[in-house]
C-alpha cells in the first residue's frame, strides 16, 4: 500500500469511518433494540384499499410486514379522511409508516431541469424556500392525520425537521428516513446523515455486501435494504443474498419495491384497483425471501409483530 492511501485511510479510521470496505464480510454485531436483525418493508401503500390489500395478503401468507412506505406518489393525492383512516389501519395492525409527502423537485414549476439527461445529475433536492416550506406543510398535514415518520431526501430539509423536532413544533417521537434519492453509498455519507438526525438510511439500490458492512461499522441507525428494486434502479432481486445481507448489516431493514420505474407505477391516475393487486404480488415475494431466510440463516432473527421500538400512528 502506498504511503498516501496509508495515510488517508489511517485518518478515516480515527473519524470512526472504516478505511477500507468491509471485505471479510463480518457480522456487524448490532441489532434491533428486540434483538432482530432484519424486519421487513414494503413500499408503495398508495390508498386506504392499498393499505387494506396489503394486511389482507399479510394475514393470508402469514407474513409480519413492521414498516410500510405510504404515498410514494406523494400524501398530497390523498384527501384527509383518507390519510387518517389509513393511520388508523396501520395503528390497528402495529405497523410503522414512513409517509412519501408531496411538493418536491419535479413539482415544482421551474423543475424541467430535473428530466433532462444532465439535471438528473444535479441532486434531487428542493429548490428554494419557498419549496422547502410548502414540502413541511404537507408534512405537518400527515402529522395532523396521526403520521409520525416520514421519507426526507434532501439534506437541507432535514436540518430544518430535525430542528423543529428539537424545539417541540413536530411532535419528538417524529423519525426520518433518509432515501435512496438522497444518492449515499459510502460510510462517510452515511455517518454525515446519521449525525443530522436521521432515523435510518436507505443507501443506492445496488450497494454491494462488503461496502454495507462499512457503512454498518460507521453508524447505528438501521439500514434499508432493496431486496428487490424497480427495473429502472437496475431490477436487481437478491432474494439469496439477504441471509448475508441481514448478517453484515443488521439492524436492517428488507426493502421490496419491484415494478417498471416509480414514475410509471406511482402516478395519482393508476387504478387503486391495481395498486391493490400490485401490493399483494410484494408481499407475496417478502414471503418468499422468508422461506429463503429460514432454510439458509435461521440464526438471523426478525422481530415479531408490534416490535416496541416501531414508531406508530396516532389517529
């Protein structure tokens, strides 16, 4: 090794980043506060018939969902009544929300940027305060609904939440989710977002095994996991790599999301009698994995349902 990248990462490592990623693949020796290693997410609870679709299909596989992604089109294409009465389901069910708030880049009216080959480059972050502010108030509309956790991909944004839920102006038990959008895919990134205020990270859907095991080294928050993504973030299904995937990167969280491209499957037109269909087939594929996790890693726990830690609804 060369006296410069000795050096370097010698530095790292006292800043508690890991100098190389972790190729030796070691258990992380972390967990949920239960003990688990892996709880399970699904994403896309578009509508109250989504959300009943998706405890039916749950019972019916025997399938313990902990945390569900709501409104990835965004909770503004959701009417009040129905974004309480989804809290209310999940409160009945003891499942965690993370809500998908509207007003974000591509909302905006000076956005067009945003679909050009080079403005994809550019970050998917808000532009302006104006922005900023009328992305809160969707926000502050879902905590009114009785949401308390909710998918933040923008840095600036963050520091402002976890500002106001330090000084009481959203309720304290609130979380955050970092997205994937937000692009992290290093222990440096990740250690960066933690020390903002993040409840837990979603690093970029095809993260190798060896670089989860440094980001895990790095922070405590738990990671979320695509077990299997939408074709237009690569598709990948690693149905078989989740056993070493909950090993190196425990307390995580097992993420299904398939499909063509978010774009496509979560515009506000698409029949929620699709939607409804579309969430079975996710928890179909969770139970899946579930029967892998059981047969080659029945050492790695999950938790079973109601986990105290899950940060729940209040209608």
């Amino acid at each position: 090794m060369s006296e410069v990248l000795n050096t370097i990462r010698n530095f790292m490592e006292k800043e508690g980043i890991p100098g190389r990623d972790g190729y030796e693949l070691a258990a992380s020796g972390k967990t949920f506060p239960d003990g688990a290693n892996f709880r399970i997410e699904i994403a896309g609870v578009e509508r109250g018939t989504t959300m009943e679709a998706m405890i039916k299909e749950s019972h019916k596989r025997n399938v313990v969902i902990h945390r569900a992604i709501a409104a990835v089109g965004g909770s503004t294409y959701c009417d009040a009544q129905e974004l309480k009465d989804m809290a209310q389901m999940a409160k009945d069910e003891n499942i965690e929300i993370i809500m998908t708030v509207g007003h974000r880049k591509g909302w905006d009216t000076g956005a067009k940027e945003s679909f050009t080959s080079e403005g994809q480059m550019q970050g998917f972050r808000l532009r302006g305060s104006d922005n900023i502010s009328y992305h809160i108030a969707d926000i502050m509309r879902s905590i009114e609904a009785g949401f308390r956790g909710f998918l933040v991909y923008d840095e600036g944004v963050l520091f402002i939440l976890n500002k106001m839920r330090a000084e009481g102006l959203i309720p304290a038990e609130t979380i955050f989710k970092f997205s994937v959008f937000g692009g992290y895919c290093s222990a440096a990134g990740a250690k960066v977002i933690e020390s903002m205020g993040a409840n837990s990270l979603n690093p970029i859907s095809d993260i190798s095994r060896p670089i989860l095991s440094s980001i895990r080294q790095a922070v405590d928050i738990p990671l979320d996991v695509y077990i299997i993504v939408v074709n237009s973030f690569g598709g990948n299904f690693r149905a078989y790599e989740a056993p070493e995937i909950a090993k190196v990167a425990s307390p995580c969280y097992f993420k299904f999301e398939p499909g063509t491209s978010e774009s496509e499957i979560y515009m506000p037109w698409i029949a929620e009698e699709w939607h409804a269909n579309f969430i079975e087939q996710k928890v179909k594929i969770a139970s899946i994995v579930m029967e892998i996790m059981d047969e080659h890693a029945p050492e790695m726990l999950t938790s079973p349902k109601g986990a105290k830690d899950l940060v729940l609804t209040k209608p």
